[in-house]
C-alpha cells in the first residue's frame, strides 16, 4: 500500500472540507444564480483554475450564467449562447458526459473567444454537465493554463460537485418557477373584476381578492382567518350546509342564490359559485366566486312592480266595460236587429277572457313573488268542486259535453285559500272543455290516500303529445292544437303555484287520442310549503 506524502493528504484534506462547506451552503433560500456562483467558486478552489464558467439551463436553454474574475462590464450571457451553440460545453450539453481537452489550442471545440479572462487561448480544460433526473441542468467549464492539468482524481471530485450542483440548482429553479407561477396567479386572483373568497375545506377564509374587499368592505387582515359564514350567515343560506358540502367534496361546482353581510351590516343578493380546487402543495381549498346580484334583482323588480300596476290598473276600466256591456245587454233585449244581441256577446266573451288573462297574470306574479296565503280557511273540496262545476256548466252545455262527478265518501276538511283552489279546479276543467271535442266526456273525481287528497279531472280529448309534457306548467306554455283555441298559457302556472302555496303538487298524464288526465294532491295535515316536484308519476 502507498502512503501519499503529507502535503498530498494535506490538500486532499482542505478539499474535501471545501466540498462539505458547499454542501452546507447550498439550500433551497438560494437563486440559482446563486447556486452557480457557490459551486463555481467552490470548484475553482478546490481545481486551483483561474478560469471558470457554468450556466444553467431549463430545456436546453440558458437561464443564467457566472463566469470566474468576469467583471461587471463583462457580459457572459451572448458568449455563453455562442458557446452553447456551437463551443466544448454544447458538445457537453448534448452528449451527457463529461470531457476533458488536454490541449485547447489544437481543440476545435474550444473557441478562440477574445474575452480574457472567460477564454484562455492556450492550456487545458475540463468540462462537466450538471445532470439532475436525467436532465442536463447546467454545464460547468473550467480552463488552466498548463495543458494536460486534469487528471482523473480532479474528474472524480468534479463530479461529486456537480451532483451536489445539479441537485441544489434543479431545486431552486423549480421553486423559481413555483413563485413566479404563484406571483402570475395572485396577480390575476386580485386583478378578477368578480369577488373571489378562497376558503379551506372546512369554510376558514385564507384569502380574498380585492374586489371582493370592496365588495363586503372588509380589509384582507379582517377576514382572512374567520369562518365563511362571517360573509353568508347562517340563517339564510348555509354556504356548507345540506348537501352541498357532500357535492363540493367530490368535485362538483355548486350554484346557489344567496345573501352576503357586508361590514356594513348591509345584505346583499348574490349568486354563489363554489368549487374545490386541488393543490398539492398548499393542501385543497374551496373557492368561492360572489356574484353581485343587486342591479340584476332592482331591475326585475321594477318590472314587476311596472306590470303589476298595469294589470293592476287594467282591472278598473275592464270592470267598467263589463257591467256597460250586461246594461246594455238589459237595454237592448228587446232590439229588434239581432245582429245587436250578437254583437253584445261578442264583448262580453272578449272583456271576459281579458279580464281572466289579467287575472292570472296577477296571480302568477303575485304567487312567485312568494306571498303567503292569507285566507285560509277549513273547506270540504266538495263544495269547491260543485261550485266550479256550476260556473263552467255553460261552456260545457255549449258544447253538449257531459260533465261527470265521482266523489269518494268521508274525505277530510282542508285547510286552504278557497278561492284560490277553486279557481284552480275551474281552470283545470276549462282547459277540459275547451279541448276536447263537442259531445265528449269531463270527469272530475276525488280521493284520499290519508295523508292527502286528490282531485282528479279527465277529459276525451286529444291529449298532450309526449315531448310537451315536461314544459306544459310553465309559464306562456302552450301547445298548438289544431281547430282549437289559442290561449295565453298561464293557466297551469297559476293551478302549479297555487298548489304549491298549499304544499301540494300537480301532475298529468295524458296519452295522444286518449284524453288528459290532470291530477293535483293537497296535503291533509301539513299547511307548510315544501318543495316538491312538479310533475309526478303517482299511481293515482
Ligand atoms: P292556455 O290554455 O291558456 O293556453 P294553460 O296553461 O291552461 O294555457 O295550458 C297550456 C297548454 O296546455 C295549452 O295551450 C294546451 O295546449 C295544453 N292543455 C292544457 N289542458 C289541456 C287538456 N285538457 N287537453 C289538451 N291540452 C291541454
């Protein structure tokens, strides 16, 4: 065994203590080009060059550069693309390895560069890729002056640098590139012109953007770290309440109409977009778009209020034409012209059906504003179905059209609005007669399962096609019948709405050619709304 002689032992000694000082000064806080200035001295040290260069790369191409004794006036980065393209550390680049020029006058690769000191002109040199998962990060040149200067013990220690190297800088540019990509999105997080909240999973608030502050008119500081339900409080929509949490969880986007509290103490409307968003590195969070609603609600709001005083105000001269019309009815009975008695029905029938359509269009809004019910009262659905019977009695006998009545025994009191359910059941045999062809059949019968009762209206005539059902109670829905009268289609909205201001709900069944069957279900015990769906499939 040789023994190396001190002085060997000694420098080996105090590079290795270089090395380990290295590797303690490489830390993820650094830039990458601090990263390239620690190894590069490091290596220069240890080697004894006095040249020295190294780049890092992403891709392939030049992200910085650190050249040895290159003083501020010295702009390494085009000689470095120069030498990437076409010099010794290109060769590196593309062939994965490590080289070594023992005499860098006669090598072609080496480029007689003017810039002293980045390019010696005679000696050797040493070139190493700084390779990280099989990526090339970086390449690192290094140049002596004596030629043939490197030898195999200095490619060992160079290696085990640039490993270190190659570790630390592929880190430290991927966290770059994190904050940068962080940078770019809080950038556009706080320049959206929509309020956005970004909570965690369980509703803490960890950022807001700044529409959103002016929004609610909070500060970021007052709100990051409270609960979500500081903005949607509880007792109107519960943002993580119900089912939503359940749908947010799995990944699906949740809308809903909601109310924010303001600073202010002000509430304000707002449609409500909430979706869990992944990341790995910061743990999921659940970001919540706000959509203001104010102007949207204040303009539909004077719509209605606008129509509602129209129709309201139609009311007074259409009730004034209608007793005009029966005194001159009464005036001219005995009008020897009969073409004057036929005129006089003609109004009568037209101030009628106008007078209905603004009634219903009264009540379809005043029904979907939400307004309660305020005359209930305990009724048997017999009384309400004979009386609704006797006023469609004479569009029936017109068209010789028989009306049919099976009452079941023994059915309970109802609690409702008995005006409103009656004109639902006239509404439903109206549409009844009106449809179905001279001499046919109208049924109208009832029952109860217990918890509710039924009324049940059938008629023969041509029914509802298929596709129309789904649509056929909603608003302005109509269906073209041929030969048959055209309507305004606010008839089953009204008898939908009504129903279920009773907490009921309304349903049909209709086969072409074989007549319709509406059905509509009030519950016995339960005056309470609840939301139930609109077109059933019940047995009954
Ligand atoms: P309107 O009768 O004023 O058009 P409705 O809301 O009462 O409005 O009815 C909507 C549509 O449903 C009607 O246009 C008609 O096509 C269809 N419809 C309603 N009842 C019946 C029925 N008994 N038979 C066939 N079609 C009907």
């Amino acid at each position: 065994m040789t023994t190396k002689p001190f002085q060997a032992r000694f420098s080996e000694a105090l590079r290795l203590a270089v090395v380990v000082r290295l590797a303690r000064e490489l830390n993820a806080d650094l830039t990458p080009k601090e990263v390239l200035q620690r190894v590069l001295n490091a290596t220069a040290e240890v080697l004894s060059t006095p040249h020295a260069s190294i780049v890092a790369l992403r891709e392939k191409r030049l992200l910085a550069t650190y050249a040895l004794g290159a003083g501020p006036d010295v702009d390494a980065q085009p000689i470095m693309e120069h030498v990437l393209a076409e010099g010794l550390a290109g060769f590196v680049l593309h062939n994965y390895r490590t080289v070594i020029v023992n005499d860098i006058a006669t090598n072609p690769l080496w480029m007689p560069l003017p810039d002293e000191p980045l390019s010696p002109q005679e000696g050797s040199a040493l070139c190493v890729p700084l390779i990280h998962a099989g990526d090339v990060v970086g390449v690192m040149t290094l140049a002596h002056p004596a030629r043939s200067y490197f030898s195999a013990d200095a490619v060992h220690l160079i290696n085990t640098i640039s490993e270190m190297g190659a570790a630390a800088l592929a880190s430290t540019m991927s966290l770059e590139e994190a904050r940068r990509a962080n940078i770019r999105y809080s950038n556009l997080f706080d320049d959206v012109i929509v309020p956005i909240i970004l909570t965690d999973l369980s509703g803490t608030i960890q950022a807001i953007n700044r529409s959103a502050c002016d929004f609610l008119g909070y500060t970021r500081a007052e709100l990051v770290g409270q609960s979500i339900s500081t903005v949607h409080r509880k007792g109107t929509t519960e943002p993580l309440g119900g089912h939503r949490y359940d749908h947010l969880i799995r990944g699906q986007e949740v809308r809903f109409r909601s109310l924010v509290w303001t600073k202010a103490g002000e509430k304000l409307p707002v449609r409500v977009y909430a979706r869990r968003v992944r990341n790995e590195q910061s743990g999921d969070y659940i970001q919540w778009i706000e959509h203001d609603l104010s102007s949207e609600l204040a303009l539909e709001q004077l719509r209605q209020d606008l129509s509602a005083m129209v129709y309201h105000d139609m009311r007074g001269p259409l009730g004034n034409i209608h007793t005009s019309v029966l005194a001159l009815q009464n005036l001219l009975a005995e009008h020897p012209n009969p073409r004057v008695a036929d005129f006089l029905d003609v109004a009568v029938r037209s101030e009628q059906q106008v007078r209905r359509m603004v009634d219903a269009l009264l009540d379809v809004q005043r029904l979907e504003e939400g307004s309660r019910l305020l005359s209930r009262t305990t009724t048997a659905i017999e009384e309400l179905v004979d009386s609704a019977l006797q006023q469609v009695q004479p569009a029936a006998d017109e068209k010789n059209i028989q009306l049919r009545l099976a009452l079941a025994d023994d059915l309970p009191l109802l609690y409702l609005d008995a005006n409103m359910v009656e004109r639902v059941i006239i509404n439903l045999l109206d549409n009844a007669i009106k449809y179905t062809p001279d001499y046919g059949v109208v049924t109208v019968s009832t029952a109860s399962s217990g918890t509710e009762v039924f009324v049940r209206i059938k008629d023969t005539g041509p029914g509802i096609p298929q596709e129309a059902l789904a649509h056929i109670f909603d608003k302005f829905a109509r269906v073209e019948h041929p030969n048959m009268p055209h309507g305004v289609g606010l008839g089953l909205t009204f008898c939908k709405l009504a129903v279920e201001a009773h907490g009921g709900r309304i349903w049909v069944r209709s086969e072409p050619e074989n007549g319709s069957v509406f059905t509509f279900a009030l519950p016995i015990n339960a005056p309470a709304t609840k939301e139930l769906p609109s077109v059933g499939m019940a047995a009954w």
